[in-house]
C-alpha cells in the first residue's frame, strides 16, 4: 500500500465502526445556537461560574488531547476557534466511548454549558457530541501549516484549511470588490452582465479560447473583454454600465498573468479619458485608505495611511499621480522619434532590449513591448501612462491635439499596468476603417489583432454617444494590496499545468 492509502485505511475502519453502530457519519444538519466565534464573543464575561442556559456549537476538530476518562477538542470554523470539554460521567460511556472513533479533521457538533477552564480558557462543556462529518484523508502537517506553493495552488481547500492568512486574504479581496462596487453604485453606476461566450471576440488584443457549440454547430468563444457588449448598452441608453467579468485570454502562465481573470469593466456617456482618470484615481486611493485598517486585522500588513508595501515598494497613493507620456518616455529611452522611425529601427533597437520574437511582432506590438520593457517597469507608481499611438488603440478616439495619438491612459502600480482607459471611439465609419487595419495585421501573422465584429458596428450605426470607458484588472491589483508575489495567490483555482 502507499503511504497515503495506509493512513487512510484506520480512518476508513473507524467509518465501518461508526455505521455499524447505525449512526449516519453524514447527517443532514444540526441546528446550532453560535458560531464558535460569536460564543466566544457572547460568553467573554463569563468568570469562574458556570454559565446558564445550553449552547450548540459546532466546526471542524483541529486538535485532540485525551485524559482517559475525559478529552479536549479545539473546534474551528470560519469565525473562530472554540475548545470543548468532553467528560465519561456526563455523556455515559458508550457515549464517551465512541468519541475514539474521531479523527483529526472531523465536524462536530456540541451541546453543553459554557464554562471557564483552570487555566481560565473558555470552554464548552458536552452534555452531548454528534459526528457531522468524517474526514477520510489526513489533513495537511498537522494544522503546523502548509508551505508547498504548488499543492496549495493545485488543492486551494488543503491551504484554507491550514492557512489562515490564506482565508483572510480571501476575505479582503471580497471586501474590496464589495467597496470598488459600493463606489460605483453611489454615482449612478447600473451594474449588468454581458456573454460570456461569444460568436466574435473582441475589446482586447488577445488570443481567444475556443469551444464548438452543439445546438447551432458554431464555434463561438470565450470573452477577451466584455468591452463591445457594455457600448451596445450605451447605444440602447443606458449611460453608466459597469460590470465584473471572468474574461479568459490564451495567453503565457506566469506571476503576473492568468489565463483566467477578473476585470472590471465601466462605461459613462458624455465623458472622456480625463474623467475616467479622476474617476480612476479616486476610487484606487479611496479604496487603499478604506482598506488600510483591514490590512492590517487580516494579513499583519501595517503602512503609513494611503500607502502600500508590495514586495519591499512602498507607493503613496495619496498624491496626485504623475501622468507619463506613452511616446516622450519612449522617445527618450530610443534616442530617436518612436513614431517616425521605421519598423527596421523598432526591430534594431527590440533586439537591443532582449525582447523576445521581436522579429516576428507588428509594428504596434513593437511598440508596445518597447515601452514595457525600457519605461514602464521602471515605473513604481502609482502613475498613469497617457496618450498613446493611435495605431496602439484601434477602439480609441483619436487625441484633439494629435492626429497619432490616441486619448488613452494605463494606470501602472510597481512597474506593471493595472488598467486601461480611452476617450471610446464612436464614429462607425472610423471604427470601420479602425478594424480593416487590424484585419490586415492579422493577415501579417499578428494573432492579437482585433476581429471585426459587424454586429457591433451595426450597432454603432444607431448612434452611440460620446464616452469614457475604463477596464481594471481586479486581480493585479489586489495582489498589490496583499503584497502577494504571484496572482495565483489572489485567485481561488489558479490555472496550472497538469499533473504529471
């Protein structure tokens, strides 16, 4: 037998055991008067007398300390820890007796008084135990922790079990999603839901994920951005839309990119990218001040207010963030106009900076990796990088003061872009003419290109107004307010390779 199936085989006997006692190891429920921390909290005062009235308890067994004819358990859930007192004389010994047929991990419910122990330890002693659930695996190091990166990723319910930290990292991000939406509900922000699956992809230079969809033999795929799902809902009148999605792009697996993710997604009619940047800014400092404090109660994290430390860079959120220009950072970096040079150039000075393929990339994702590899991760910010190339931005207008650039931002925390915004092209025409240049990059071997959506443009025909738009990646930046070193940290079940 393996060493997994020999630990397994006592627990798997004790479950014989137990059913043949025609007990039910799975019972439905049990009706239980405190969580384990709400009866810490309601029972704090009790001094040495016993307390009156019975409670009912319940949560999984972490420890076990047995004194023959009396035991300890520590019970925990997700508000707490409790321990319970378990003596022969009180619950009858065939009663007592079947309490050794538990295990390290199993749900229990008690019933019983609370009551302080001589060591002043609160308490609850049983005046009845009922099995709610028998583990039949060993739990991971004995409650000591578990380390091992990969099998927490891979058994995510293994790390919750062993690591508080993890559970409360969990728990703020869902604080922050709660807030970031309170945010937008406040200012007459409509949230909606958009398809996932798509016969067009579309709204990001992304490869797709695709699937084959049996009722109308189509292949259809799954969403690189809700974007030109949320303008249709401008165009049917709706002028604040916003949206949490799971969008999926068949890209690389490393810390800083998951396949799978989590984007906000926000549309305003008669806006453009200058309010969108004041809108951004607001609502990332307001929600690093609110979550300061809970930083601090959950993950130990302690900064000065307005603050964060991620991975030794501590970056001021409270400021006025510095606003670089796209092409002068680059211009400066190159030594020559990045907008007038010539793709030889671009590919000469790629070559220079290690970028990777850098012979088979498009002009526009030339610059792109340029900028990111020579400006942006030398940018600790927070900042916003502005005004792009046009040619960077085909669902962008077109900037007031230059025909070659656009009117977009990227908002960039510790050297990597958090988001992206633009002033939203609406001119059908344009977007037109926007999407025919990408179909012939496709044709040159650029796989991220934009796909031509007729739908969409169809419906741009009805009329969108003029409007800001703004994407953020929720999982980037909650890694930043956790001072997590991969995104896999921040996402319950992490895309991984498989298992050999």
């Amino acid at each position: 037998m393996s060493e997994l199936a020999d630990l397994i085989a006592p627990r798997r006997e004790k479950l014989r055991r137990i059913r043949e006692k025609g007990i039910n190891p799975f019972p439905y429920r049990f009706a239980y008067t405190h969580r384990l921390g709400e009866a810490a909290a309601s029972f704090a005062g009790l001094g040495d007398a016993e307390g009156t009235g019975d409670v009912a308890v319940c949560g999984r067994v972490i420890s076990w300390r047995d004194h023959g004819k009396s035991a300890f358990a520590t019970l925990e859930d997700a508000t707490g820890r409790l321990q319970a007192y378990f003596k022969q004389d009180v619950l009858g010994e065939p009663a007592y007796r079947s309490l050794a047929d538990l295990d390290i991990g199993d749900f229990l419910g008690v019933r019983g008084r609370m009551f302080r122990t001589k060591t002043k330890e609160l308490t609850v002693k049983a005046s009845s135990a009922e099995l709610l659930g028998k583990t039949l695996r060993p739990l991971p190091e004995k409650w000591h922790g578990l380390k091992d990166t990969e099998v927490r990723y891979r058994h995510r319910h293994l790390d919750l079990m062993a690591n508080p930290a993890s559970r409360n990292l969990f728990k703020l991000r869902a604080v922050a999603i709660s807030n970031i939406r309170r945010f937008l509900d406040e200012r007459g922000y409509l949230e909606v839901e958009t398809p996932v699956l798509q016969p067009v992809y579309g709204g990001a230079d992304a490869e797709p994920f695709s699937t084959h969809y049996e009722s109308l033999d189509s292949t259809f795929y799954l969403r690189i951005s809700n974007e030109l799902y949320l303008k249709r809902l401008l165009v049917g009148g709706l002028d604040r839309v916003y949206e949490f999605s799971r969008d999926f792009r068949n890209e690389g697996l490393d810390r800083m990119h998951s396949p799978e993710f989590t984007l906000l997604e926000l549309y305003q009619a008669y806006a453009d990218y200058n309010d969108m940047l004041a809108l951004t800014e607001e609502m990332i400092r307001g929600l690093v001040m609110g979550m300061g404090p809970l930083r601090k109660e959950l993950l130990g994290l302690e900064d000065a207010p307005g603050c964060v430390t991620w991975q030794g860079k501590t970056m001021d959120f409270t400021k006025p963030w510095p606003r670089v220009s796209f092409t002068e950072a680059l211009d400066a970096k190159l030594g020559f106009k990045c907008l007038k040079a010539s793709d030889a150039d671009l590919r000469k000075a790629a070559a220079g900076a290690r970028i990777p393929d850098y012979a088979k990339l498009s002009r526009p994702r030339l610059l792109d990796k340029l900028f990111s590899g020579l400006v942006q991760c030398g940018l600790d910010g927070p900042a916003f990088v502005v005004d792009h190339p046009l040619e960077l931005s085909p669902l962008c207008k077109a900037h007031r003061a230059d025909p070659l650039l656009a009117e977009r931002f990227e908002p960039v925390v510790a050297g990597q872009e958090v988001g992206n915004a633009f002033s939203e092209l609406n001119d059908p025409e344009e977007q037109r003419k926007r999407f025919d240049q990408q179909a012939a990059l496709r044709e040159q071997g650029d796989r991220e290109a934009h796909a031509l959506d007729e739908d969409f443009l169809a419906a741009m025909e009805c009329g969108m107004p003029p409007a800001g738009g703004l994407g953020i990646g929720l999982d980037r930046l909650i890694m930043f307010l956790t001072n997590s070193a991969s995104i896999r940290d921040v996402i319950f079940f992490p895309q991984l390779r498989p298992e050999a």
